[in-house]
C-alpha cells in the first residue's frame, strides 16, 4: 500500500514537472539595447503636443534619414526594432 503510494505520488511530480515550461521568456522582455531601431520622432509647438511642427526619422536599419520642420524641446519619440531581413 505504501509503495503505490509513493508511487502515485512521484508520477503526480513528474507530470506536474513535464507541463512546466522550461526556459520561458519573461513577459517584460525587452529588446538589446545595441540592436538597430527606427526612431520616429514628432515635434510640437509647446506643452500641449496639439500642433505638430516638425518631424524626423532615423531609420538605423537602412541609414535613411528624413527631417522636415521646426524640432523643438516638446517631442515625442517612438521606437521600433529593425524587421530581420
């Protein structure tokens, strides 16, 4: 009676064991800093970021750059990791 205990008891432990992922990523993962990105960037006019005047874009993954308009301190960047090619 013992020894099928036991038994059942490290067969339960060893399927728990199996369905537990190994190696997950954590959800907050974030990307390599030092990988390549393209980095949108819009300009605006004051603190209220309602009029837009100026915008650039630094694509590092061609060496593209595009600039037009007035840059200013009120900006807003986004960030987005090259696709593989």
């Amino acid at each position: 009676m013992f020894h099928r205990l036991v038994v059942l008891l490290l067969l339960a432990i060893a399927t728990v064991s199996a369905s537990a992922p190994v190696g997950a990523a954590p959800s907050s993962a974030r990307v390599d800093p030092q990988a390549l990105v393209v980095v949108e960037t819009k300009f605006y006019s004051d603190a209220t970021y309602t009029v837009q005047v100026g915008y650039k874009l630094l694509d590092q993954c061609s060496g593209d750059v595009y600039v037009e308009g007035t840059q200013t301190v009120y900006k807003i960047q986004k960030r987005t990791a090259c696709d593989p090619y």
